[in-house]
C-alpha cells in the first residue's frame, strides 16, 4: 500500500496509488528551522508575530524499509512510514533544537479543501492560507467593513477571515482523503500552491495521519472512527426551540407564558444569568461565580420539576474562569488551583471592567475539583443543559501545573475545557440526557463537546460575521467530525451601530429550524435589541416554525442517530451526496439538512428572490409543492415564514414533509 519511487535524487511516496509526496533536491519535502514569536493578547485576542530566524530544506535522503531520513549536512529528520487500521501513519523524529517545521503535500490545480476547524468566511479553503490559532474570531473580519474597522479603533477586536474559535490541523480534500497532523502547536495551513499544500508548526508534530476512501460520507465514517463521536443529543431538542432569557425566575416564566399563549412550542429555558448579572459599558454581562443566585432563581430546583412536567427543560451558562474575590475564585486560590502568572502569583484576566482566575486545567486536582462543581451547581440541580463557554482564552505568558508552555498548551484548553464537561456528564450517568455547547474548540472535539455553536455573531447582514457566517462554520466543522452546531437566533453582538432587526431576527429564526436545534439570545444588549416578545407577528412565525419543527421529529431523530452512528453531519455539504456534481462543491450559503432537505437560507437585508441550485435528483418545494428534474439554478419568491427549502420527492419521510407543504402552503406563485 505504501510505495517509494525513487529516480535519481527525487523521492515520489504513494499510498493507495495516490501521491502523497513528490521530494526533489530544489523542493523539498521537509523544512526544519527556527523561529521567535511575539504574541499580543487583548481580552481574547491575539496578536501573532513570528519572525523566522532559519529555514533549512533537508534536500537529500537515504531510506531503510519503511523508514526515510531526510537531511541537510548534519541536520536531519526521520520519518517512518506504517499503516494503521487502513491508514497512513507518519511518525517524526528530528535533530534536536528547531522550534519551525514545514510539510508539503503533493496536491493538484483543481484540487478543493475543507475544514481546518470551524471557518467562517470561507468554506473551500484553497487559494488562500489559515493560521490554527484559538482565539475571538473578531468582530467585522472583513477589513473593508465599517464594523472591523471601529472594532479595531476603539477595541483592538477587528478580526480577520482566517481567526476562529476552533482551529484544528485537520482537512478534507476533492482528492478523496482526510488529514491530521497530531499536534496542538500554532500551526499554518497553506493552501495558495498549485502543485502542493504547505502545512507549517511551530513544533516538530507526533504524527501525521491520512486516509483515503471512495466516498465522502465514508471519508467522515472514517474520520470520525479515528476521532471519537459525541453521544447523541437529548430528544428534547426534536420537540421545539430553546428561549434564551433572563431576569430572575419571575420574569422567565412570564416569557414562558407569553410563548406558550402564542402558541410556540417551547423545549427550553435558557437562563444564562441563574449566577447573577453585571452591567458594563460592553452590555449585560454574567456574575462569574458559578453558585446560584438564589435572589434571582429562588426555589429553582421545585421550578425545575416544575418546568420538567409541562416538558420544559431548565438550561444555564458556566466557563472556566472564576470572578476575583467571590467565593469559587477564593477557594481555588487557596487550594492552588489557578493559573500563575510570570512571579509565581495568580494570573489575572481582564474581561473589560471585571477580573477573572483560570482554573488550571492541567492540574489534576483541580480538573477533579471543577468536575465536581459542575455536578453539583448544575446537574444536581436538574440542569439539562449549559453554554460552557471561553474556552480560547488561555494567556500565552501563563505558568502552569504541567510545566509545558503555555504557547504549546493553547490551542489543547478548550479541549481539556470539553473533556471537563463531558466527565461530569458521564460520571453522573447522564450522557444522551444532559449536554452543553461550546464555542471553542480543537481535535478531541469532536468526542468531548455534545455540540457546538457558531459564537457570537454581529446582529446584522454582513458576510464574515453575520447571520450568512454561520452557514460555512457549521459546514466546515461537519467536515472534520463535529455533527451537530447552531447558532444564536439573531445574532449576538451589538457594538459600533449595530442593533438587531425584526427582519434579521426572523430569517435568523427560520434558518434555525433545519439546524441542529433552536435556541435565541437576547444578545449583549438586550434593551437596545429586537426580542421576539416585541412583536405579536413574530411571535405567530415562531409558533409556525417550531411547529414545523416539532413535525420533523421523526427526520430529525434519525440524523441524530446518524450523527452519532456513523459521524455524519446534520448539516451538509452538497458534494457529501452529490459528488459528481462540480457545481456544489463552490456552495457555502446553502447545504442539505440530512440528505433529503435543501435549504438555501436567505441572508441578505430585503431580499424576497433567492436563487438556488438543485442537484440532478427530483426536488419538491417544501412551500408549494410544486417539483423540478432538472438540475441547475432556479429562482424561488421567498418571504419571511418561507425560506426557500427543498425535499427529495423519492424521500421515505415523503409524507412528513407533503403534511408540512398541505399545512403551510404557499398560495401566491413562488416557483420558477
């Protein structure tokens, strides 16, 4: 399976008849070198400089069996070839001292990739290059808005298309093969070559895995094998959608009262502020010490079996840092569970006008002393669900119990954050029944968060950061394993001019249905922004749209099962069921919802015309009924309450969706 071609001093390595690598004297395969890095950090973004000192192109080798040393004078580097469970395994050992590592892949001019994490602006990433970095994704992204632009000026928090809050050395690509380079170092993907794939680390990696296979999904199936899989989600999600409120017992129950007299099937409460609330000049902000408030969530463990009789599931909000001088900041210090910084002291964070402690993860006591909080301040509770949010804000000038810089040990938090959580879940035997989502992320995601969700979007319609950014992000973590994402209903951030609309909160809404659930935010700034109890019009959409919902239980339990079976998305790419088509792999605003719905949201302000692309199968609009053959573009009329969606006629679950169209047909014409 494994092959070596050598003619004269040029080195062509195959495995399953497909290049791998193509090493020549002038271009090599392996770099090793030096490097020094200056990294700025402000409230979780970072700023990264890295100024190379040497680059050294190991130009020749000698090979020994499955064993290759690449080398240059006296600096050298091993590489062993095996395969493992039908893939290629690479294993690196180097000369002692280099700080910088480079690796090309052979790679072709019409070749496509996907994935590296959660990608925002761009699903296909060739042509272009993708530190692997975790931190705030930025707010605008896109150098050209108004929005990045002061978000720079005034907060030093523009962002670019490539920052992401999951980064991970791990691609798909048109040539039918996945990848993974086992290391959590600051890594760059480049992507920009014709004939290659630069892969960059600031370490010299463990590994490197490969795996070709016939199909896409099989490529996931596989991935997802190597990765580990979440356990399924709770069916609760199927019944309806998640409000996202707060305010105290008394004023979460009057939204309740308020969904449920208009009709809106309602699963859960989302009260991020069961702790307490603060108010900065960035918006309502959380009291981050994660005890009960009991003056604002009095009795919340008789309401919570309250709210379980009517079906109603309590959720709630958690991260790892810890509000100085509360109590859960001040037992940590005492036991030596916070991160130190340069004297030895604890390492404090500024979250903008408050100060906060990290717990130290790599500390054994204290990962076994937060999975206890988590038990006991949540799911003792009755707690079915929480954001476990922050997980890429680990400070790269930090000392830790480990001793393994804190520079090597960045990317790795949020999944050592996740696997706190899903300990505490699992010990407490509630795995299918109890989940969290999480923002951050790196590999061993894909076993340790139960799901995802995009972060926090600007409450407008911009490409890179509003409602439209979502769309890629689920997408390219589908790609590398993670099933099952949303996102906030509406968005999330308003700054510099921002405010959230009834338009954008609806086409938010309608979206939401064909993800994996439904949950709002009030946003950072809840006053200033559009709710859904604001108007009765919206109100009536959403019970339209939770009842349609609620009606594809049935579709959506089965992704569920498929999600966790077999690692397939819940949301997918086109090419997973339509490889022959070349058209779909270049689609990053639309996917199919499981393989029997097309969805293809509307993302733009105003906009009542949406153009769609349909691949060569039978397709019913889900509005009107009305069906196409043909494959290519088409023009659908699309108001709020009918985002243009699509069934294949030859679906099992045909009759669910005819009793959805009979239900909410669309009388005036809207098909061309």
């Amino acid at each position: 399976m494994i092959k070596f071609i050598i003619d004269n001093n040029e080195l062509t390595i195959t495995y399953n008849n497909e290049t791998v690598f193509y090493h020549t004297p002038r271009r090599p395969v392996f770099y090793l070198g030096h490097g020094t890095e200056n990294i700025e950090s402000y409230r979780g973004n970072f700023e990264v400089d890295d100024y190379i000192e040497q680059r050294i192109g190991l130009e020749k080798f000698t090979r020994n069996d499955d064993v290759v040393t690449f080398y240059h004078q006296d600096i050298s580097l091993t590489v062993t070839f095996k395969e493992t469970n039908n893939r290629l395994q690479l294993s690196f050992k180097s000369s002692n001292g280099f700080n910088r590592f480079w690796m090309r892949l052979y790679a072709t001019e019409e070749e496509k990739v996907y994935g590296c994490g959660e990608q925002a602006s761009y699903f296909n990433l060739r042509g272009r290059n993708f530190p692997l970095w975790t931190s705030e994704p930025g707010v605008g992204r896109d150098k050209h808005s108004l929005t990045t632009f002061y978000a720079n000026l005034q907060d030093r928090a523009g962002g670019d298309y490539y920052n992401t809050y999951y980064p991970e050395p791990t691609f798909v690509s048109t040539r039918k093969y996945w990848l993974h380079v086992d290391t959590y170092a600051y890594a760059d993907f480049n992507f920009k070559h014709k004939n290659f794939h630069e892969l960059f680390f600031w370490e010299v990696p463990k590994e490197m895995v490969l795996s070709f296979k016939d199909s896409y999904l099989n490529i996931i199936n596989d991935l997802t094998s190597y990765t580990g899989r979440p356990p399924k989600l709770p069916e609760f999600l199927q019944e309806g959608m998640i409000l996202g409120v707060q305010g105290g017992m008394d004023q979460v129950l009057e939204y309740l009262k308020t969904a449920e007299e208009n009709d809106i099937n309602v699963s859960g409460l989302w009260c991020q502020d069961w702790a307490g609330h603060r108010y900065t000049s960035f918006g309502k902000r959380l009291f981050w010490n994660w005890v009960l408030d009991e003056s604002h969530y009095p009795n919340l463990k008789e309401n919570i079996k309250t709210l379980n009789k009517k079906n109603v599931q309590f959720l709630a909000y958690i991260c790892p840092f810890l509000l100085e001088d509360q109590s859960l900041f001040t037992e940590a210090k005492k036991a030596g569970y916070l991160v130190l910084n340069n004297q030895s002291k604890t390492y404090l964070v500024d979250f903008g006008e408050f100060y906060c402690g990290i717990l130290d993860l790599t500390n054994p006591s204290a990962f076994e002393w937060y999975k206890n909080i988590i038990k006991t301040n949540l799911i003792d509770l009755g707690i079915k669900g929480w954001m476990a949010d922050f997980g890429e804000y680990l400070p790269v000038d930090c000392k830790l119990h480990n001793n393994i810089d804190a520079k090597l040990m960045h990317n790795e938090w949020p999944v050592l954050w996740a696997k706190c959580n899903y300990e505490a879940v699992k010990e407490s035997g509630k795995l299918g029944e109890v989940f969290y989502f999480m923002r951050a992320g790196a590999h061993g995601s894909q076993k340790y968060s139960t799901s995802l969700w995009a972060g926090d979007q600007s409450v407008n319609w911009e490409r890179h950061d509003g409602i439209a950014s979502v769309i890629p992000s689920a997408l390219s973590v589908g790609m590398i394993g993670n099933p099952y994402t949303h996102s906030d209903i509406g968005g999330y951030t308003s700054l510099h001019g921002n405010i959230r609309t009834k338009e954008l909160f609806e086409r938010w809404l309608e979206m939401s249905v064909f993800t994996a659930y439904m949950r709002t935010h009030e946003g950072n700034r809840p006053d200033e922004n559009f709710q859904f109890h604001h108007d009765n019009e919206t109100m009536h959409l959403m019970a339209k749209m939770t009842d349609i919902r609620h009606r594809l239980k049935p579709y959506i339990n089965a992704l569920f099962e498929e999600a966790t079976e077999k690692g397939y998305p819940v949301q997918r790419a086109l090419f997973l069921h339509y490889e022959e088509d070349e058209v779909v792999y270049d689609l990053q605003y639309q996917y199919l919802f499981g393989s029997d719905v097309l969805v293809r949201p509307v993302v733009n302000h105003g906009q009542t015309k949406q153009e769609v692309y349909l691949p060569k199968d039978e397709w019913v609009h889900l509005w009107t009924g009305e069906i196409t053959t043909e494959p290519g573009l088409i023009e659908v009329t699309c108001p709020i309450g009918y985002p243009p969606v699509f069934y294949r006629k030859n679906s099992k679950y045909n009759k669910l969706f005819k009793s959805i169209t009979e239900t909410y047909h669309y009388e005036k014409e809207a098909f061309k």
